[in-house]
C-alpha cells in the first residue's frame, strides 16, 4: 500500500524521530545522571571554619541535587605530600583546594586541567585570579587569599601604654614595654626550619617589607641582595630581644594569643579569624595594624583546580562555575570571615561590626604580594628551604646575615634551578 | 650488714628513680588533660592531675568521633597480629625445623624487613594498592604492616620453636599426622608464651602505626587514632587539654593489654632468649 | 592410615614440606616487601620525581655520586651513625639495670614493672605530643622545675647543643622497657644455685655479676643491641613530630632526609639512594653482630 517513496518518508521520519528522541533522553539522564564529586582540602578538619564551609558548599546540592559532594579531609600537614601522592598516582579527588605552592607544582606536572569554562562570561573577577592562569590556560580560580597584617591585643597594648609599631625597632620597644607592665608575651612569630612552608611563607612578609626581590630583572635568582640582609638583621634583632615565646610552634603561639597573654603578632586573616573567636580574647579587643615595615608584605592563598584524573571533570566545572558565581560567592563569604574571594564580595555588616580589625587585612590586600618566587613558583619551597636554613643558622648560630646569605646564594647558583 | 642494708636503699632509690622516669610523661599527660588553657598557657600548670575538671575534659572531647578511631585503631592492630601470627608461625616453623637450600638467605630476607623504613616503600606501595583496589580500605594497612611484624613474629616464633625438642613431633609425624596439624596442634601450644610475645609486638605495630594509614585511606571514618590524634593538632590552635586527653585514650588500651600479657612475655622470651 | 600414603612421609613430600611452609609468607613478603624496595632500589638510579613515578631515566649512580658531594649528606650520616650508637649503649644499659634492680621479689614489684614498660607501650604519636610539651620553652615542666630552683630555662629542641640529647632522651625511654623485658627473661635462667654458691664463697655482687649473670644474658644483650641499632636507624615519627630534623639538621637523620627528598624536593632517586644508604648501613651493622656473636660462642666455649 505504501509507496516506496511515502515508505522511505516514513522510514527517514521514524529515524529522526527515534534520534531526536534518544538524544533528549540521553541529554536528560546525563543531567539527571547522579555525580558524586570528591573535594579535597584541609579546612574540613578546621574546628573553627570547617563546618561552616562545608555547609557552603554543600548550597551548590540546591542548584544541581543530581551532584553528591564528599569531603576528602586531610590535616594540613600532610596535606601537600598526599594530594602530590595521589595525583602523581592517578588518583586523588575530583576538586582540590590548593595552597599556592601546591598549586603550581600540580599545575607543573599536568595534573589540573583547563577550567576556562568555568569562568566564560563571569565580569567580576578580581586579581586574586591572576595567578590561576598557567602558560595561558585556566587552571585554577581563587578559594580564599589571607593578607598579613600586624595583629595586636587592644586592652594590653593600652594598659601598658604603649605605641602601635610602625617599625622594627618600635616593634620591639613596644613588645618589651607591654612585657614588662603586664607580664603578656611581646610578640608571636614562626621561626623554626622544622615549619619550613609557615616560616617561609610568614618570612616574606619580612623580606618584602624591606624591599626584596628573590629574583632580579633577568630573572636570575638574587639572594644576598643588601635587601635581604637588611630584613634577616632585622628578623635577628626581633629573635634575640627574646620578645617571641622561641621554641613554640606557631597554633601553640596562636594559642597564647587566644588565651589573651600575647601583645603583638604578625599572622594572616585565616589565623587572625581563629584567635578573634572564642576564648579568652574577645574580638573586639583585637586591632591591626599595618605591618611594621616600609613595603607591602604577603599573602597566603588557596587556589580551586580540578583534577585530569576526574571522572567527571565536567560536572566539577560546573560546581566551579556556581562557586564564582553570586550564589556561591555570597555563601563562601558567611564562612571565610575577612579573607578575600574570587570576586570582590564585601564582609557582612553584622561580621565586620563584630570584627574591627578585618578592615586592615581588606586594605592591605591590595597591594599585597604572593609568597612564592616569580618565574620560581614550582621550585620556592626547595630554594627558600636554602634561604631558611641560612636565617636558622643566623638565629641559633649567630651566623653574619650577609656571610650567611652569600653562601646560600653560592648553594642556589650550585643546584642550578 | 650495714652493706647489705645500704644495698638495699640504693636499690630501693633506684627503682624508684626508674620508675619515675618511666612513668612521669603519662602522669603529666593526666595533668595536662585535667588543665584549663588559661593555666597551661598563663598561671602555671597545676602538678597534680584535677579530677574535678573531668566533665570540662569530656565535653571538650565530645565533638571528636575517638571512639570510631579506637574502633579503626583495634580492627588494624588485630587484623595484624593475626596475619602476622599466621604467616610467622609458618616461617618460624619451616625455619626451626627443616634445613633446606636457602634457609640463610630466608633468614637474611627477614632480617633485612627489619631495616626498611616505610617512607622508603611508600610511593611503590600505593602504587600497587591503586592497582590491587586495596586504598581507602583497612585490609590494606593490616597488609602492609605484616610486612614488617611477620619477620618479627617469625622469628621469635623459631627461637621458641628450637627449645622444643623434636621428639615430641616425631610420634605424630609416625602416625602420619599432616604438617600443618602437627604445627597447630603440637608446637604452639608449646610455645603460647612465645606467641603471646609475638602477638603484642604486632599488635602494637599495628595499634602505633601513622604512615600508611595517613597515606592509604581517604574516608574520614576509616581514621585510626594514629591519623584522627594528627588531623587534632590544628593548623590554627593546639586545644592542648583535648589533644592530651585523647592521647590518654590512645595509650591506655595499649598499656592494659600489654599490662595483662606481660607475664606472657617474660615467660615467652625466655624459651628463645638465652638460646640467642 | 596405611603407611606411605600420606603425601608428607613419601620422599619427595618431606623435600617439599619445608617449601610448602616457608612459601606463603616469603610469597607475601615478596609482593609488599621486596617487590616495592626492589623498585625503590632501581629508583635510585634514575632521576624519577613524585610528580611522575613512572617517568624518570637511568642515571646511574649520579645520585649517589651528588650526595658523596654534599657536605650535609655526612652530618646527616654522623647523626644517623651516633643516634643509633648513643640509643644502644643508654638503652641497652638503662634496660639491663631496670632489669637488674627488679629481679629480685619487693613489695609492689608488679606495679613498679608495670609502670616501667609505659614507654615502649605508648604510641609514638602521643609520646612526641606529650614531651614536646614537657620540653616546651616557655610553659614545659622540665623549664618550670629548672626555675623553681634557680636555674637557667633550658632550650631543650632549639638549641643545637640540647636538641640531639632531648631526643635521644624520649628515645631510651621508648626502648628501655624492650631492653628491659628481654633481659629480664633472661635473668630468669640464670641457676639461683650457682648465684648463691658464689656469693656464700665470698664473691661481692659485681663479681657474682660478672662471673655469673653477665654469661647468661651476653647473647640477650647483643641481640637486643642489634635491634635497638637497627630500629634506630629506622626511626622516624619521634625526630619529625619533635624536632623536624633541626635545628640546623643536628637530628637530621637518613630517614628524615629519605622524608624530606622525597616530599619537598619530590625528588624520588636521591631518596631512595639516601634509603640504599640506610640499609647498607643497617646490614654493617648486622655484620658487626653476627661477627661479636661468633666471637663470643667461641670464648663462652672455652
């Protein structure tokens, strides 16, 4: 009865029929299709925020409920050595919050891929994204920067009469007077090798501060530059006016700060967010200040990539899209405190009438520098174990700054970075 | 006389002075979890342990999941020691009894376990437990920690094992019963006190161990004390009090069950030790 | 059972049965033993990193070559070679006296036992906890007690003459106990007869000890001496938690620069070379023993 022709109609109609059908129904069962993403990263173990971010994150289950989020907790420590562990393995989380070291070595080996997508169309970005973009990709977005600042307790500064630091010396004048009219600890500071990634990472504040460039204009690795030297003098002078409680790791002297026997600190919003809440000190006791030096100092930050071991690299990209997105960046910004964000999201009122001293750490993020090496990013942590090494031997040994940094400039040039 | 006395207070003073060297740290891991942190980190610790602070102690405890690590810890440690029993016995044995080609280099293998530090096996380790499905999974610790108490085991099993004279083996062995019962049947009972030993080493082993377990598994419920107690030091803060209280907890299983094998011990090294 | 029949007693079954046993744990020592230090070793001759385990190339022995280069390399094999020689002789002789001093029945000698054996028994996590706190600086009860009486407050993990001696100290507590327990097993074979005939002879202690006791308890010291060297060469989570290697690597011991190489460097060949290090050093010291002991059957069969 049917025409061939009207048969092949049919047949073609049926066809077109039957793909677009299947298509739609593949489209759907991919979206609907349930995901379970790993996100790795230290703050979960965090007593203070790591709940908190959770709960933000876990907002994204609203926006896409086909997604399933999982922690994967690994304390800070040991959190570099694992994650490394695990993607050189072919393992290892869907997404990972990275300190910027660790960033740019998995960046270095491959491990992260390109999450432009995430990002197409997003205006409001701000500068703590720069750094995410290696060789031209995308590999990774801002989760949070930490600015240091110079911390200090109010009522104790106060009651000892003392003056808020805006130099070295001032700083250690200062430290010893509120030490001897209120028995309190002057000052908090990392200063041991065994911390090396702290110590470094704090140490560039004083590095900066006195104007310090590890590399010079040709990019050739300069270390005892005059710079340098002044700032190891200087971090000397502080270590042996004993104001620092030596010998302390540094949640021991945060520790010490929280529990209101401490004066002055060098530390970051993170760490400052901690001390200001719930202890002995309250956070309307805590100020900052801009830190003691003539330059801008440092930040800490924590870059998002996603791994190319990821099975399911595209639905981690599209949880990356909804993190820089207004919804997630209003959620993150209830959980991180003062840190800045990917995008410029201000502090809640009720947070910033609670917490004064978060202004300062806002100001200072401004011009603030990242702790790792230009064009060294991947290697600092091994040439600053070097420079450490030298400023442990100047402390502990009274080592001569500059003979000391001589010789570690003599141990770069040797390994040949 | 008068030497024999002042023998004895010398003795005495010793012991005493011994003691207290051993047991100082766990006094003030006590005191220390009894402290407020205002006294820890201001006034001066208080030397004897304040029981009246107890409540404070396990409430600030309270958000600390130690008893599912306790669990984790106890799962690791005993699948350890009976792993390393099993495959011990079965070396000591072979090692005691037989003198077959290779038994120098099998003995030289086991000692050499004794020298690897795990940082070294770590990397091609994991490696293969991606390959084997065994990460995030605590059959993979208990595999491999018996590595390194299984030559433990194995040899204080065969020290035991050659004070056993072999005609005890031999009736059996005439009546054709198999090896492996002679083995379970005969020699260890023989030797329970030997086995006891071994069995504490690796249980211990297993109950101590931080490395792998931090390395191997991803989910946080899987945790043993070991990992749980590290993830406790903060990035931020040492809520010093909690941290000691936990560590408390930690230890004092292993002190009882090591408390009540002891006399086991003794008597187990016995049987091999003069032997050497 | 008729005679013969079983498999055991046929020729070739009683060649097999030594096999049959020692095959299943060497079998499993193989696989996650041998077969990853095997790939360590060959590691060491290539430049592999963590990053790329699978990438590295042949190099030869350029790593080792690099570290006979450094100058560190030998502090670190010093400290590695004292350590394991300090802990011997302090834990060894600590042991030997606890043992000693309660062998014989006092009132409340189980107590006093239990509580000696606490070092060995307590995890190393919660033993580097709590003496990092004891040797705190500033708020630690060893600092407090030198106060009270007077006296300077000592830097016990900063200073780089305290550091090597603080950790040696949370060492021997650790080991001690060990020490303590093989000795005492072997005390008690030692003939009380013998002992008192002795000492009615005449004999003051140290002699009685000497002629007597240390015969018995010879081939329990050194065994143990082996031990004690071999796991301190091993050692690794008491020196990290507590001093991290430092201060200036006056605790860097091989292990923690196998640690250290590996993790921040990601340099996976020179680890495993400081690693091939360690065990040579390990099986010297094997040899040391196994030649004492030869030496020492002789003499005690004289």
């Amino acid at each position: 009865m049917f025409t061939r022709a009207r048969r092949s109609f049919l047949t073609g109609a049926a066809a077109l029929i039957a793909t677009a059908a299947t298509a739609m129904t593949l489209n759907a069962s991919h979206a609907q299709e349930p995901v379970t993403l790993v996100i790795a990263n230290s703050q979960w173990v965090d007593a203070l925020r790591g709940k908190n971010l959770w709960n933000a994150v876990q907002q994204y289950q609203k926006a896409a409920p086909n997604v399933t989020l999982v922690q994967e907790a690994i304390p800070s420590a040991e959190f570099a050595d694992k994650i490394t562990t695990e993607m050189a393995a072919g393992q290892g989380p869907d997404i990972a919050m990275m300190q910027d070291g660790l960033f740019y070595t998995a960046a270095d080996a491959g491990f992260l891929v390109d999450i432009g997508k995430a990002v197409e169309g997003v205006e409001n970005l701000n500068a703590t994204n720069d750094h995410g973009v290696v060789n031209g990709k995308r590999l990774g977005i801002a989760w949070q920067r930490a600015v240091y600042a110079l911390i200090y307790n109010k009522p104790l500064v106060d009651k000892a009469g003392a003056k808020v630091p805006v130099n070295v010396d001032e700083l250690i004048a200062s430290s010893q007077a509120v030490h001897q009219a209120t028995g309190a600890i002057g000052f908090i500071s990392r200063h041991q090798v065994s911390d090396l990634t702290g110590f470094f990472m704090d140490f560039q504040n004083w590095a900066y501060g006195y104007g310090v460039n590890w590399v010079d204009s040709d990019g050739k690795l300069t270390i005892d530059t005059p710079e340098a030297v002044a700032a190891v003098t200087a971090f000397k002078k502080m270590y042996d006016a004993r104001i620092i409680p030596v010998g302390d790791d540094f949640p021991t002297q945060r520790t010490r700060f929280k529990e209101a026997q401490v004066s002055f600190g060098i530390d970051n919003s993170g760490g400052t967010l901690n001390i200001a809440s719930g202890a002995a000190l309250a956070p309307g006791d805590l100020a900052a200040a801009p830190l003691p030096f003539q330059h801008p100092g440092a930040h800490q930050q924590i870059f998002l990539g996603v791994s190319t071991h990821s099975k399911h690299q595209e639905a981690a990209i599209d949880f990356l899209a909804w993190l820089v997105g207004p919804e997630g960046q209003a959620a993150l910004r209830e959980a991180s405190g003062p840190d800045a964000l990917a995008t410029d999201v201000p502090v809640t009122e009720a947070f910033q009438a609670a917490n004064p001293w978060a202004e300062t750490f806002a100001e200072l993020a401004k011009d603030s520098r990242s702790t790792l090496i230009p064009g060294y990013e991947v290697q600092t942590t091994q040439i600053m174990r070097v420079v450490m090494e030298a400023v442990e031997r100047v402390l502990v040994a009274d080592d001569d700054p500059q003979a000391a940094l001589t010789r570690a400039q003599r141990k770069i040039d040797a390994k040949r970075f | 006389m008068t030497s024999t006395i002042a023998l004895s207070i010398f003795r005495y003073v010793l012991i005493a002075a011994l003691v207290a060297f051993a047991g100082f740290p766990i006094y003030w891991m006590a005191s220390t979890a009894l402290s407020a942190n205002s006294e820890l980190y201001s006034t001066g610790q208080v030397p004897w342990p304040q029981l009246q602070k107890l409540p404070e102690l396990i409430s600030a405890m309270a958000g600390v999941p130690i008893g599912r690590w306790l669990f984790n810890t106890f799962l690791i440690a005993c699948g350890t020691t009976v792993l390393s029993l099993l495959l011990g016995s079965l070396a000591g044995y072979a090692l005691s009894r037989f003198r077959f080609r290779g038994r120098g280099l099998v003995g030289f293998l086991l000692f050499m376990t004794q020298v690897v530090p795990e940082a070294l096996i770590l990397v091609p380790l994991y490696a293969m437990f991606i390959t084997l499905g065994l990460l995030n999974n605590l059959m993979g610790l208990v595999l491999a920690n018996v590595g390194f108490s299984l030559p433990v085991a194995a040899f204080i099993l065969k020290s035991a094992m050659d004070s056993i004279p072999y005609e005890i083996e031999e009736s059996a062995i005439i009546d054709n019963c198999p090896r492996f019962g002679i083995l379970s049947m005969i020699v260890l009972p023989l030797i329970m006190p030997s086995v006891a030993a071994a069995a504490v080493i690796a249980f211990f082993a297993g109950w101590n161990e931080f490395l792998f377990a931090s390395t191997f598994l991803m989910d946080r419920s899987l945790w043993p004390t070991s990992v749980g107690l590290a993830s406790f030091i903060g990035q931020y803060e040492t809520p010093l009090s909690a941290v000691m209280g936990a560590a408390l907890l930690f230890s004092v299983p292993a002190i009882v069950f090591f408390l009540l094998i002891q006399r086991q011990i003794v008597a187990g090294l016995t049987a091999g030790a003069v032997k050497g | 059972m008729t005679p013969g029949s079983s498999k055991w007693l046929s020729g070739r079954g009683k060649a097999i049965a030594p096999y049959v046993f020692i095959l299943p744990p060497l079998a499993y020592l193989a696989v996650f033993m041998f077969w990853p230090l095997a790939r360590q070793m060959w590691l060491s001759l290539t430049d592999t990193r963590l990053t790329n385990p699978n990438g590295g190339s042949f190099v030869g022995l350029e790593n080792y070559q690099w570290l006979f280069d450094d100058p560190e390399f030998y502090t670190t094999l010093n400290v590695t070679v004292l350590y394991a020689a300090v802990t011997v002789v302090l834990g060894v002789a600590l042991g030997t006296i606890s043992a000693l001093a309660i062998n014989r029945p006092f009132p409340g000698r189980p107590l006093a036992r239990a509580i000696m054996l606490f070092g060995w028994a307590v995890p190393n996590v919660a033993a580097s906890l709590i003496w990092l706190w004891m040797y705190n600086e500033r708020s630690g009860v060893f600092n407090d007690m030198l106060a009270s009486l007077g006296l300077d407050r000592v830097s016990w993990l900063t200073s780089t003459h305290m550091a090597f001696s603080s950790i040696v100290a949370v060492t021997v507590w650790q080991v001690a106990p060990f020490v303590m327990l093989v000795v005492l097993a072997a005390l008690q074979s030692v003939p009380d007869e013998v002992r008192e005939a002795a000492r009615v002879d005449g004999a003051d202690a140290l002699s009685v000890f000497r002629a007597v006791t240390l015969p018995h308890i010879l081939p329990s010291l050194q065994l143990v001496s082996l031990l004690v060297a071999v796991w301190s060469i091993r050692r690794f989570d008491i020196i990290y938690l507590l001093t991290g290697g430092g201060p200036i690597g006056s605790t860097s011991t091989l292990v923690v620069k196998i640690r250290q190489t590996a993790f921040e460097s990601h340099e996976l060949g020179v680890a495993s070379a400081y690693g091939a290090i360690g065990l040579i050093l390990a099986l010297l010291v094997a040899f040391v023993h196994f030649v004492t002991d030869r030496r020492r059957q002789k003499w005690m069969a004289q």
